[in-house]
C-alpha cells in the first residue's frame, strides 16, 4: 500500500522493556508515549527498534537507534533530537551471558592455557522452535577449538575444558576469544555472541564469572537516513532515595507558607522555587509538588497558593492561566492524578463508538476525499463523487453527535466529579471574582475553571485516548481526523 503500520520496541542491555502501540498505515507516525524505566546501575546500552507490524507472518524490523549509557549520560538534560535509524544485522543482535573459567597451570612445560566453558544463559534464539542448537568456538595463538553443540535450548551447559598451548613469548598483546554459535544443519550457523580476554590478564589471575556476550565490533556505516529517523527524547536520572524522616526538614519547609499563611508571600520556599524554575523542567517540578501535596493531604491549599500569585500578577483576564505557568502546571497535574478514572467514566464510552464506527469524518475542502467518502458514507450512486456539500453536511451532523453526546455526558457527571477537584474549581472561582470583580468580568470566573476542564484535560483526552489510558492502541488516520476536529 506504500505505508507501513509501525510501533517501536524499546530494549535496556537486550531486555525487552516496552513497547508503544501500532500507528497504522503511516510512513510519519508519532506515538508521544513516555516510559520511565527504572534501571539497574551497571545497564549498559538503551535500543529502540522500529517495526511494520504484519497480520500474517513475522513482523518486519525497519530499523534501531543505539544510545551507550556513556552517551546519556554526557548530556546532563538528556538526548532529545532526531536520530537516523540504522539497519539490524543478526550477527550484532545478540544476547545473553556465558559462565567461564580461564586460568594457566603454574606447572608444566610448554605453558598452557585451561578455558573451562562452564555454561550460557539466555541467548538469542535463532531457530524457529525459539531456541537454538548453540556450541562455543575458542580461539587462541592461531588455534581454534570447539565444545560439542546441545540441541534446542537458550540455557546451554557444556562443563567442557579446552586447553591451547602457548607458544615462547606469549602473551605479549594475544587474545583469547570465545564466541557462541548457533549450529544449522542446512546453510551457515548463526553467530549468538562473543567476549575476548587479553592473555596477560589471564596469566597475572585466574578469571571467573559470568559475562555478557558482545557483538562484533561495528561496522555500521551512516547510510543517509534512506531508513528514515527516530525522534527521540531521553533522559538519565539517577535518584538516592534515603528513609522518610530525612525528608521531613524540606516538607515543612515547602508547607510553610500554607500551614502558617501569615509571612511575607515573597519570601517563601514555594516562591522561590516558582521564580528559579525554567521552563524545561516546570512540569517535572509541578508533578513533585502534587505529590508530596497530596500525600499531606494539601493539594487544594497549594493550588490556591499558587493560583492567587498569578492572579495577582495578572492584569488583562484574556491571558488568565493561559501558560505554562508552575501554577497552571501544578493545576493540569492534579486533574490527571485525582481525575484520570472519572475522566475514562466520562469519555470511554464515546471514544469507544468513534473508534468501533470509523465514520469518514471531513470538513476542509482540500482534504476531502470525495469518490471514496460516497463508499464510506453508506451511500449507494452510480452518478459518481458525493460533492462537497454533502460530505460537509454528512461530517457536521456526525461531528455534532459525537460532541453532543460528550457534552452531555460531561454535564451529567457533576455527581461523579471527584471531590478535591470540585473544591479545588469552587476556591478558584472565588478567588478569580475577588481579582475581577467588575460585572464587564463575570464570565472570567467561568473561562478560568473550564479553561483547565476543558483545555488541559478534556480535550487532550479526546485527541489522544492512548496518552491518557483510554485506548490500547493509537487511532488509525481516519479515526484520528475525526477526533481531532472534535477536539478543536
């Protein structure tokens, strides 16, 4: 069809981690899903892969991004750009661990070195049974010697020991590599990993463990990104949580200015912290505050704290809470936390309809799609195309349906309104009448509460269901549309 329906697969150290939901039939998909994954301190690498999702068959892989811990981590706000993906080679995906024990006799002559294959553990699977049929392969000094292959396992146990003769002069800069492979009786095997020694290590202290196999060293050139790019925006955090009391100092000090309400309002920690905040890491910042609000059981009082500072500052009513303000922030997060499972009891049902009845749904002449809207409309003509009007009339009159339906379903559900927001929304409203009190202002108190309602929190639930739990899935192009002109 000349598209594709891709999702992404994201891999910590060759661990599947996550993975988004499909956008189907789109060469230019955007998922906007954010994981955080809490990782272990020795993780090593972070992969994305993308790949066409297929009903019949295996799904096709596009391509990846590879980002080192190094790499993360040199960016102090994180890597957020465009990054080309790059083509995966089998012989690089590799997985998994191998248990070794490698040491050098202290007697005998020639010297000789033991290389005892003990075991592997969760190796990549090559055949189509999943599993694979793996042998580990050592080389050393020019020579090469092979353990016996155990059919149909990614756990393999060998016990084996290969011993190699050292040559005079050894170690010098020499090697030993041991690789795992994959044994085909028909065409060539397949490589599963591979880990290399330095010899004068080995002759300095025996080494044992387990180690995680490796690719082979890269060769991946930049190939234009003719496999397209992934934009991508991640970030290291690394957090030491201590026990709760030793919380306790910056919690009192952030309630302060609402426990004791009498001090100058500019002095405060939560004023402070308003004025130092950038704009990157506002949303981070307000997202903090909720929580440890709520948990005090003082979101509503720091909503109002925060809210009346910017009423105050506040001087034309048209731009009221229209930024990305720590307050209008604070506000929109609170809604998710306290309202998300009232807003799935509001909005699923109709989202559910509009995604099972893929209306075709169009209002811009330019994008109509006249000849197939006729099919999609349920109407039969052998006079050719539907004209624009009808479409436009059969689109307005789904469109105020839909809308209907959710207004009413929003209007009817005052009884079902948690609690906190409705004080949260009654506080504000008192507060915006004091600010603007002149009757040229009244309908101020309202456009500041159902600017949060309605364009912080109903309508971006509307647009995107996925980002909100709604759906599974993202919406397929046609549902998408639809959703997007009623959330406008």
């Amino acid at each position: 069809s000349g598209s594709s329906d891709p999702y992404c697969v994201v891999k910590v150290d060759n661990e599947v981690v996550a993975r988004t939901a499909t956008v189907w039939k789109s060469l230019n998909p955007f998922w906007g899903e954010e994981y955080t994954l809490r990782l272990p301190r020795g993780f090593r690498s972070l992969a994305v892969y993308v790949l066409d999702e297929d009903t019949i068959g295996q799904d096709d892989i596009i391509g990846k991004v590879s980002l080192s811990r190094q790499q993360i981590s040199a960016e102090p706000r994180g890597v957020d750009s465009w990054l080309s993906l790059v083509p995966v080679d089998p012989d690089k995906e590799v997985q998994g661990e191998i248990h070794l024990e490698l040491w050098v006799p202290e007697q005998g002559h020639p010297r000789g070195l033991c290389c005892h294959l003990i075991e592997a553990r969760d190796l990549a699977p090559r055949d189509l049974s999943g599993t694979s049929d793996p042998f580990a392969r050592a080389s050393c000094c020019g020579h090469t010697l092979e353990t016996a292959g155990i059919k149909k396992t990614r756990f393999p146990r060998w016990d084996e020991v290969l011993e190699f003769e050292l040559a005079e002069g050894e170690p010098g800069e020499a090697v030993l590599s041991v690789e795992v492979w994959d044994w085909d009786i028909v065409g060539k095997n397949d490589f599963l990993g591979r880990v290399e020694f330095p010899l004068d290590t080995i002759c300095t202290a025996p080494t044992k463990g387990w180690f995680q196999l490796l690719p082979f060293p890269s060769t991946t050139e930049d190939h234009g990104g003719q496999l397209g790019a992934l934009r991508l925006a991640v970030r290291l955090v690394e957090d030491r949580v201590l026990p709760p009391p030793y919380y306790q100092p910056l919690i009192q000090l952030l309630t302060e200015p609402i426990l004791c309400p009498g001090q100058p309002p500019t002095g405060t920690a939560l004023a402070v912290l308003e004025e130092v905040t950038s704009g990157e890491s506002r949303q981070d910042v307000a997202t903090r505050l909720v929580k440890i609000f709520l948990e005090q059981g003082l979101a509503v009082p720091l909503l109002d704290y925060l809210t009346t500072r910017e009423l105050a500052r506040t001087t034309d009513p048209n731009t009221l809470f229209r930024s990305n303000s720590l307050a209008s922030k604070s506000v929109e997060q609170f809604m998710k936390v306290v309202g998300l499972p009232y807003l799935h009891e509001v909005l699923k049902p109709v989202v559910n309809r509009i995604f099972e009845e893929k209306k075709y749904v169009e209002l811009d002449p330019g994008k109509m799609e006249l000849s197939r809207s006729r099919r999609v409309l349920g109407r039969i003509s052998f006079k050719g195309s539907l004209s624009e009007a009808r479409v436009r009339e059969s689109s307005l009159g789904l469109l105020k349906g839909y809308l209907g339906d959710i207004i009413d379903a929003i209007v009817g559900s005052v009884d079902k309104c948690p609690l906190l927001m409705r004080v949260a929304f009654k506080q504000l409203r008192r507060r915006v009448e004091e600010r603007f009190p002149s009757a040229q202002h009244e309908e101020v108190r309202y456009f500041s509460i159902s600017g949060f309602l309605f364009l912080r929190f109903f309508a971006p639930a509307v647009l995107t269901p996925k980002l909100f739990s709604l759906r599974e899935q993202h919406a397929d192009p046609r549902t998408g549309r639809t959703l997007l002109l009623l959330a406008k």
